[in-house]
C-alpha cells in the first residue's frame, strides 16, 4: 500500500488487532507504549511521529515496540520492501540474540522464540483476513512486476533462503524474471538439505535469522565442508551485525532493500565468481560486498 493511500485507520486497526492478539488475556497486562496516544493523531504523518523511524535503511522502516503478554520487545513495522513506494505491515519479534544449545537458558529461549513466530504469524493472518497491506501483497506485486522486467536467460543459479515465505516467492519472481534460475528455501535445514545435492547454486542469498539453523551456523557448517567452503554468499539481516564474526561472506545487504540494490549486488557477485573468496576485511554497509 501507498502512502498516500494509507490511513490512520489502517494504522489504528491494525495497532487493535495486534494488541487483541497479544495482549487479550484477562491480567496479561498492556504495551509499554499508551496507543491511546494515536487516536489524538489527525493525519498519518502525525500517528507515524509516534514511532521508531529507521534512517540507517535503503527503504523506509517505521517501528512500534507493543511486545506481548510473555515478551516485550516485539514489534509492530511498517515498512518498504522491494518495491519502492510501497509498504507493508509486519511483526518483528526481535528475538535474536545469539543464544546457543550449550547456554542453560537455551531450551526456554527456544520456547519462547516458537511463541513469538506463533503469535507474529497468527497477527499478520488476522491483518490480511482484515485487508490490511501485508507480505502476502508483497508476493502478487512482485509476481505482476516479474511479468513487465523479462531479461535474457543468465544459465546462473540462484539459491534464495528466507523464513517469510512470502517475501522468499515473492524475490524468486522476481529473479528468475531477469534470467536466474532460483531454488527457495526455508530454513537453515532445508538449505543445508538442499547444498548436499549436486548442482551447487552459484551464489546463495541467505537469511541471517531463521528457525532450524540460523545464518551463522548454516555458515559456519558450510565452511568446514571443503565441497562448500568457497561458496559464494550474499547475507541478508535486518540487524546489526559484526562482520568479523561471519565466516567468508561474500556481502551482504541490510533488510529490508529495494529489489534494484538486490539485482546490482546479485549481478556484482556472479561476475567474481571464480575469483579467491573474500577474507574476513568485509566491510559493514548496506550493499556492500567483502573484498
């Protein structure tokens, strides 16, 4: 959805079903932030001054930390994604911290991790039932615009991971419209599962949080396969990250971007491949690419 065709309303609406979802129960208690405070709010510019913007971004990001009865930092995000101009709504659960299986708080955070998707699932379902612009919108947009940006066959291989399985059909659309031929995945298992099996993508365009494996440690056991330690990754994160932790990326791209800082970054990297993979002097950036 435009801006310009977006309303309080929407806003307001979906603010109510997000707080119904995650704040229902009888004594569970309320967000941290008075949403009270956007019903005094005449225009979208004003109700959109109440919350968190992201500047660091090549898109625009909106932020509302509402948490939820168990967890307070999730939070409610209208953002652009792909497609300039354009936004929708989403849930981040802001939950990843780097615990690991050898922490003594691991099984909890894991349980609470699964509650957090459940609750971010069951929002965004209620949002879309509702109308209101979510990555289902994402995926029929990019699909219409995959239909006008037909570039010639490339015989390059692309393997895209992401967890929104929305967003990860809507970027094969889009791909295999400028000639790729693109495999999705899921998860860190499903693209563990599939990196087993020859042929090998050319370059593999990975989510840094995902359920099963994350990012890291899909990486991590990448690199002690000698059949897979130089292939080439492009990181995809919304958050911060330290690049001297990752292990021989070849860039990586703030989320969320726009799809032509995807395409010219994908392009970027498959001209290099071949070339000796990157070390560890990376430099952090939206857009950038290790060197």
């Amino acid at each position: 959805m435009r801006l310009e065709d977006m309303t309080t309303g929407h806003v307001r609406r979906a603010v109510d079903q997000y707080c119904q979802l995650a704040w229902g129960s009888e004594g569970a208690g309320k967000p941290r932030f008075d949403t009270s405070k956007l019903e005094d709010c005449d225009s979208l510019a004003e109700l959109l001054a109440q919350f968190e913007k992201d500047e660091s971004k090549d898109s625009q990001r909106y932020c509302l930390r509402l948490g939820n009865d168990v967890y307070p930092f999730m939070k409610f995000v209208i953002q652009e994604y792909l497609i300039r101009g354009e936004y929708f709504f989403t849930v981040d659960t802001h939950d990843n911290l780097d615990i690991r299986p050898n922490s003594p708080d691991w099984k909890e955070w894991e349980l609470l991790k699964k509650h957090n998707h459940e609750l971010k699932h069951e929002i965004e379902k209620l949002w879309r039932e509702s109308g209101l612009p979510t990555y289902a919108d994402l995926l029929r947009l990019a699909e219409e615009l995959a239909c006008v940006e037909k570039e010639d066959e490339k015989r390059q291989r692309l393997l895209v991971v992401d967890d929104e399985a929305n967003i990860a059909k809507g970027l094969k659309a889009l791909l295999q419209a400028r000639g790729y031929d693109v495999e999705v995945a899921l998860d860190g298992g499903e693209v563990l599962e599939r990196l087993r099996r020859d042929p090998l993508p050319d370059l593999l365009l990975l989510d840094l949080e995902m359920p099963v494996y994350d990012g890291q440690e899909v990486l991590r056991r990448m690199r002690a396969d000698e059949r897979l330690k130089d292939l080439p990754v492009l990181l995809a994160t919304g958050s911060d990250i330290e690049l001297d932790q990752l292990q021989r990326v070849s860039g990586f791209l703030r989320k969320p971007y726009p799809r032509q800082i995807l395409c010219a970054m994908i392009s970027r990297l498959l001209e290099k491949v071949g070339e000796p993979a990157a070390g560890d002097e990376s430099s952090n950036g939206s857009g950038s690419s290790a060197s």
